[in-house]
C-alpha cells in the first residue's frame, strides 16, 4: 500500500518541499542532488565555472547539454509568443535600474540605455547544437526567470519514472502537482498571496485546485508605489523592447500551464507586459490561464480571471 512521504530542503538560493505517495521508499533526494547539481552546472549564473557564466564572459567554445538547449527553445517560444517581453538577454538593463541583484541603480539617461540596447534581444541568440552563437559576444544571458520552473519539471519526470501517481511540488513558491491529496481525497489545493498583504504576514487572495498542471505566481507584492496626486498603484518594470522603465498598473500575475517551465516564463512575461498587453496576448495561448490583480486608476484592486483558471478556483 501506497504510504504519505515527504521532503523538505533547500536548492537554487530557495526552499523546496515535496509530497507524494509511494509503496516503496524510492531514492528521492539522491535524485534531487543530481537534478540540482546539473541545473547549477549548466544555468546558474552565481556560479563562475557554469556553462552560462563561460558564456556570457565570451567564451564561444562552450558546449552547452541538453538541459540548457531545452530551456533555451521554450525561452525563444515565450520569447515569441510574448512579442518580445520574456527576454532572458535583459539582465544587465534590469540590474542598471537597480531592480535586479545589483539593487543600488547606476546611471540612468538616453546614451546608457542605447549602449545596454545593443546586447539585449533574444534574437541576437542562435543555438545551433550544442553551441550558442551570440551577434555581440557581451550578449548577457539569464534564465533566472525560467530555471526554477524546469527544474520542478525535471523532478516531476523523475516521479513519473519512478511510477509515482500522485505528487506535489513546491520550489521557491512555484508548484506542480499530479493526480491527488489522498489525504482528503481532493485535487491538490494551493493558495495565492495577496498582494496588499502586510510584511511578516501571509494573507491569501484565491485558493486553487492543481489538476495536472503547472503554477506560478509573478508579483511586486511589497514593491508596489503610490501616485501622490491620484492615490494610483503603480510598479515599475523594465520594458526589454525598449530599455526604459514605465510604470506597470499589474501588481501579481498567476499562471496555469502544462509545465513550470512555461507557467514561470509567462508569469514573467506578463508582469513585463503590463495588464492591458497581457489580456491581448493571453487568448492567443494553448493551455494557459491566468489570475490577474492589477491598480485600478482610482487607486483600488481589480481583478482579471481567464474562464479556464476560474473553474478551478476554491473558495477561501
């Protein structure tokens, strides 16, 4: 008989817990060790001897392993699905406003932002094989945005392998589940933040039933500013189409998919895009929804729900 089994640790600069039901005790963390290991090995860019880090310091010779070559192709099918606004090339655009790692911004002004232009653009990025061919060798590459979601998907096929049924998993708040809580004899349920919660405290906005799918939230829960004059919510984000910041009235984005590769690059996306963007783009998509809370102009939240993420919503 299937027995409830569990693991908890950290990976990736964040937590994971993992839930699943299985007769046997299979060699979980083993796996995970592995699966970690290869992801930090091949996209990690805190590490200097990574695949992606000999890249971006220019050396061409890399040959880059299939994991990297997969995340690369579902980047450039979000890349192209969202018009341009998932770019994995915007990295040193984003830490030059101060809004990535690097969080005291640099000089800001026309010239700046034209000489960073030059190397953003995913489509100064070719794969051919296993080698990357960059138009500029100062091309800066980050799946950061991405590498999260895949690997929840490398653990989830390793569970499949391994027969397991029914599984949750949860890494740095990014989810995927399979079949079943046994344990009440429901869909796995999940919740959402609210966006206007308080810091130290966690107030949920939805609750959600995972029914094979993917899921991924994307938000500036505390980051978010106040018009002075209207009382209006704003973030900012940086357009990657442009390289300037504007003023973003979505406040958390919530994605449904197939996978976390694809749920955690178009919560990305959206985020970029901006509410009205997001709703042109959004019925374009195969199997993906979306739960939208943006500002409205008098300074209240609103909300946005596709038809296929309000018929697994649950109520609080």
């Amino acid at each position: 008989m299937d027995k409830e089994r569990a693991s908890y640790g950290e990976a990736l600069g964040t937590t994971y817990s993992i839930k699943y039901y299985s007769e046997e005790i299979i060699p979980l963390d083993k796996a995970l060790d592995s699966i970690f290991e290869r992801v930090n090995q091949s996209m990690s860019t805190y590490r200097e001897n990574s695949d992606i880090s000999r890249l971006n310091r220019g050396d061409s010779l890399v040959e880059v392993d299939t994991l990297f070559q997969e995340v690369f192709r579902i980047s450039q099918q979000v890349w192209e699905e969202s018009n341009g606004y998932f770019d994995p090339t915007v990295g040193d655009l984003v830490n030059q406003y101060g809004f990535g790692p690097e969080v005291a911004p640099k000089k800001i002004d026309s010239v700046t932002i034209d000489s960073l232009m030059k190397f953003v653009g995913f489509q100064k990025l070719k794969l051919k094989g296993d080698k990357v061919i960059k138009e500029h060798p100062q091309v800066y590459l980050d799946f950061n945005a991405i590498a999260k979601g895949y690997t929840i998907d490398l653990i989830g096929a390793y569970l499949d392998a391994m027969k397991v049924e029914d599984y949750l998993i949860e890494l740095g708040g990014e989810l995927l589940a399979k079949g079943v809580n046994r344990e009440k004899g429901t869909f796995w349920t999940v919740g959402i933040d609210d966006p206007q919660q308080r810091e130290g405290e966690r107030e949920l906005a939805a609750a959600v039933e995972l029914r094979d799918r993917a899921m991924a939230t994307s938000g500036n829960y505390r980051k978010f500013r106040r018009n002075p004059e209207t009382g209006a919510m704003y973030v900012h984000t940086v357009n990657p189409l442009t390289g300037f910041a504007r003023q973003s009235d979505l406040l958390s984005v919530t994605v449904l998919a197939e996978n976390c590769a694809l749920a955690d690059a178009y919560a990305t996306a959206f985020m970029a895009m901006g509410y009205d963007l997001s709703n042109l783009v959004l019925p374009k998509l195969d199997n993906v929804d979306a739960y939208l809370i943006y500002a409205t102009h008098d300074g209240k939240l609103g909300e946005f729900i596709t038809p296929g993420f309000e018929e697994v919503m649950k109520e609080l």
